[in-house]
C-alpha cells in the first residue's frame, strides 16, 4: 500500500467492543503508515450507511467491522470465529483482498485457539442486484463496500452465549485485547506492514480458498 492505511468502522457491536476497538486501534498504528478512524467511540448508533460513507470521507483504504456472535439461524455452527467478506461474482480484485484478508485475520484467532469456521460469504435474500446482474451480498455492511469500493470485513470473534467462547475469549478485558491484537496482526500480515522499529509482519497466507461457506 502506498501512503496511509485508514482503517474504519470497529464497530462497537456485542460485548465491550468499545474496548476491542481502541485496543485495535492501538495495535495498528504501532505500524508505519497506518490511521485507524473509529465510526464511533461511545453507545450510540451509527446507521451502516453512515458508517460506509465515514469511510468514503475519510478516504479509507480498508473498513473493518468487528463483532461478537450469538447463536442464530445464519450458519451451522454455534461457537468459534469467522470473518464475513464479499462473494465472488462482481468485483473479483476487491473480492479476492477482502477474502485473502479474512483468511489471514482467522489464522491469527485460531492461533488462540478458537474454532476457525471460515470465511462466510452470503447472497442477498431480497433478490437485490449489482450492476452486472450478479445477486448482491447480504450484509449491507459487506455490500457498501462493493458499491464504494472499499474493501470491508466484518469479524466476528467468537459466541458470547458459548459458556467456552466466553469464558475463553470474552469474559474480561485482557482477554478482548487479545483479540483485537490478533486482528491486528491478521490486517499486518495481509498488508505487509512494517513497525516503527522495522520489523515487518509476517508473509500473508495465500490459500484463502480452503475454507469459505456460501450461504
């Protein structure tokens, strides 16, 4: 990436995720070159529009969206982290950095060993179309980014009504950290990032493919 790398929307949904965001913030910005804008930094709403176009204001190289998860009719599994990204379809270069991302932030989650369930990819259940006629993504989150060209994500780290999950990996502040540090490192290594004090991140992970469910 040349010049800045401006981060946007950690969103503050689910547990502490205030804390989560400013602990990402943090651990992003001890690298060379990067700006992290926060959507919010208090309780209160922000529409998912609002949010987009933050971005497209603050002329973002990257939003990400981070969550905790709760049990639902979505996906077949209760427990662990996946990222969801854009599908395949339409804007495939955007498409493939937002997936090639997710894969290496879930490397660094299933480093603390949470349950990595993949990359979750999701068709729009209101027939809603992109311009090529390809069915949309579900997530307006997701699909703001497609039509802004903003590469997005949304990460959700792990269940808060998994008594594990919780008790692992969301019941104290220490422990979210750990989870935005880790995203952080994911984002690092996707981008290869270097710290003020030269250490680059680690090589990105390529094999993305391996693991995605499309829904």
């Amino acid at each position: 990436l040349q010049g800045v790398l401006n981060i946007v929307d950690w969103d503050k949904l689910g547990l502490k995720i205030t804390h989560m965001a400013q602990n990402g913030k943090e651990a992003l910005e001890k690298y060379k070159g990067v700006t992290v804008s926060l959507t919010r930094d208090g309780d209160y709403d922000v529409s998912l529009t609002d949010r987009t176009q933050y971005s497209v204001d603050k002329n973002a190289d990257l939003m990400v969206s981070i969550h905790n998860n709760a049990t639902g009719d979505c996906a077949a599994y209760d427990n662990g982290c996946t990222v969801l990204a854009a599908k395949d379809g339409y804007k495939q270069e955007l498409v493939d950095e937002e997936q090639k991302l997710a894969c290496n932030i879930l490397n660094e989650l299933e480093a603390l060993r949470i349950e990595n369930q993949g990359i979750l990819l999701r068709d729009s259940e209101a027939n809603e179309k992109y311009e090529n006629g390809e069915l949309a993504d579900y997530y307006a989150i997701i699909r703001g980014g497609v039509l802004k060209d903003i590469p997005t994500v949304l990460v959700e780290h792990a269940f808060v009504d998994d008594d594990s999950d919780f008790e692992n990996y969301l019941s104290s502040d220490a422990k979210l950290k750990v989870l935005a540090e880790a995203d952080a490192k994911g984002i690092a290594r996707y981008y290869q990032l270097t710290t003020e004090d030269g250490k680059k991140a680690e090589s990105p992970l390529e094999n993305y493919k391996e693991k995605i469910v499309h829904i």
